[in-house]
C-alpha cells in the first residue's frame, strides 16, 4: 500500500508540471529597478542595471541634473540618460531577466523615451563643448552575458521627440533562449560619420507574453504618453490588476457619440468622444469593413487638426476574466491606433490604452448594458501639441 500511495504521488507530481510550466510562461518578467531610480549623478548607472559602454568612456548617467539636462521624469525621480559619440562610441545598460526570454516565444513591453534639448558635453573629437541632441535610435538585444549583442530583438527609428513618448517594444527571440537584456542608444543608419546625440529612457513595463500570430497582434508602434511626472500610465493594463465586483451601478458617462462630422467641433481637452460605429468580431480585434465610415471620420479629423493629440481607449463588459478583458481592450485600441498612423497620423499624436471591464456606462445586469460597455473611446490630451 505504501509503495502504490507513493507511486500514484508521483504521478501526481509529474502530471502537475505542465500545467506549472504553463504558468511560469505567462507570468510577467519584471526589471529591478524599472524607473532608473536612484541619486542623480553622472557617470553612474542606476541601482540594478550595469554599464555595457566601452570601458574607456564614462558610463551612462542618472537624471535629471548632468550637463544642462532638466527635463522632468515620466515617472518616479529619476530616469536613465544614454548617449552616442563623434569618437563612434555609445552608451548602453544591462541586467539578468527574472527569467529568460525562449526562443520563437512572442513578448512585449514599453519604455518611456526622449531626446533632451539641451545635453553639454565635451565633444570627444574636438575637445570642445557640444550639445549632444542629434537624434539617435534605440535598440535592444538579447543575450546570455551582461552587455552581450547576441540578438537585436527591437530597433526604434531615430528618437526625436523632446516630450516623454511610451514606446512598445515587441520581441520574439529567433536565435535562441536569452537570460540577459540589453537596451543602447545608436547612431541612425546608414552611419555617415559618428555624431553626438542623446536618449533619455524611463518607466520600464513588465514583459508581458502575447500571442506569435501576426494577424492578431500586428507588431506594436510608439504611442504618445501624456503624463505628468510621478503617475504611472501606460498603454497596457498593471498585471494582475483587481477591478471591483460590478454592482450595476452606471458611472457618469460624458461621452459624445461620432455619428457626423459635427460631433468633432468645438471639443476641448479632454473631450471623450465614443465610436459606436466600430465593429469587431465577437472576442476578437480586427476591424471590420463596417468600422470605415467612423474611422475616416476620426482620420479626416486628425489630418485637418494637426495639432491634436488623442488617446484612444477599449472597453469591454464584465463576461470576459480580467486578463482577457485587459488584452482584448488594449487590442481593440491599438487596431484603431495602427489603421490611423498607417493612413498618415504621426504616431506621437495617437496613444491607445485598454481599460478592460474597469469603467462600465450602463450596469452589465442587460444585453443592452453590456453591449454600450463593450466600446471604443476617443479622448482629447492636447489641442495644441
């Protein structure tokens, strides 16, 4: 009996694993020290993220207050600073995953990134003071050594921006399983001749899993970040996020309905304008062929106000598990972001962000309620960029 009780225990033990690997593979890999928090100084890396810059160059600085740099974090106190150089050198940082990034597995996360106005430093090849403002790209690697270019898993375009913008970064490992991450600044391509410029980087997000299929997760975009400094926002939904139970309740709904083009006047900041003429599939988020006439009205808006800056927001009912229900409103979102920016909006003017089932207009208790909860949002950030 004791040999069968200790046979069936084991078993038991090896039917379990998989169902634990499982797990571990969608548990979000989390940065030490994702803020680059820490006293401002220059020359020194953050808490928790290592030096990857040839060993003859200072290395990367905590700001802001080095070099005329002012700019205020998009979160926290404090935030990275990276910089390229005429001598065709560059700064980068590094650190160990909570666990690894595997090979053909899809993720994604989002830093908050700019350029700084104003970055005095001698120039390396001169010998006289320069301002490091060309713009650079931002790349990221994965390893399986500090600073190691094992795999470029991301590249931005050059980083022009000198407001905080939230960039998504989609990675999936072709070469192999990657314990270590790397995050550069670099010189636009082709390199004509080696420059100086700068990046500043903040507000790293967890790395989230997702779904390989292309078709239904198309390959993220920059997205602006509205921000204040010291509040955290983003385009995706906190992991393991708690929503209150729905009790019915309907919250104040101060939306306007894009039904004409009139629905578009005379809006100001923060303005939310709902599109109840985008149609999706049932738990899905491509875009119907129904969905055209509201879009082109919201793109002829964007295009003839070139100075307005949006966020488009998803919403769903509460049928869907809050995971779910985060993923497929951040989803709808960005589908309505991607066919905007693929028609001609700058990206920096078009940020996307799912709020899951945590903001309902009508008590879900209805298949009336629940189909006005399931929704797309436009709201006004700027009006004059």
């Amino acid at each position: 009996m004791h040999r069968l009780q200790k046979g069936l225990n084991g078993l038991l033990l090896v039917a379990s694993l998989p169902l634990g690997l499982t797990a571990q593979k969608d548990t979000p890999i989390y940065f030490v020290n994702p803020s680059f928090e820490d006293l401002p100084k220059c020359c020194e890396t953050p808490t928790g993220w290592y030096n990857c810059g040839k060993s003859e160059e200072s290395p990367p600085d905590i700001q802001p207050g080095s070099f005329q740099v002012t700019k205020a974090p998009s979160h926290g106190d404090t935030y990275l600073g990276l910089v390229v150089r005429d001598n065709d050198t560059w700064e980068g940082v590094a650190q160990r995953l909570s666990r690894p990034l595997e090979v053909n597995q899809c993720y994604e996360f989002s830093l908050d990134v700019c350029r700084a106005e104003l970055y005095l430093s001698m120039s390396k090849t001169t010998g006289e003071e320069a301002n490091y403002t060309i713009p650079a790209k931002l790349r990221i690697y994965g390893g399986n050594g500090l600073c190691e270019h094992r795999e470029l898993l991301y590249e931005t375009p050059e980083i022009k921006n000198n407001r905080w913008l939230s960039y998504n970064f989609r990675l999936t490992p072709k070469n192999g399983t990657y314990s270590y991450i790397l995050i550069e600044a670099y010189f636009k391509q082709p390199i004509l001749f080696p420059y100086n410029g700068n990046i500043l980087v903040d507000n790293a997000s967890p790395i989230k899993t997702l779904p390989c299929n292309p078709d239904v997760m198309p390959e993220a975009k920059p997205v602006a970040a509205v921000k204040p400094p010291t509040t955290r926002t983003g385009t995706s939904a906190k992991p393991n996020a708690s929503t209150k139970p729905d009790t019915g309740a309907k919250k104040p709904d101060p939306a306007k309905t894009a039904t004409t083009k009139t629905d578009f006047k005379n809006l100001k900041k923060g303005d939310i304008v709902r599109l109840d003429k985008l149609y999706f599939e049932a738990d899905k988020y491509d875009l119907k062929q129904e969905s055209l006439p509201a879009l082109e009205e919201v793109l002829s808006f964007l295009k003839g106000n070139p100075s307005v800056f949006v966020e488009i927001g998803g919403h769903t009912n509460n049928n869907p598990s809050d995971a779910f229900a985060n993923q497929l409103s951040t989803s709808r979102a960005k589908s309505v972001s991607d066919w905007l920016v693929a028609r001609g909006v700058s990206s920096d003017r078009v940020q996307y962000k799912g709020y899951g089932k945590k903001n309902p207009i009508e008590p879900n208790t209805t298949p009336e309620g629940r189909k006005k909860n399931q929704r797309v949002e436009i709201k006004i950030l700027s009006l004059n960029g």
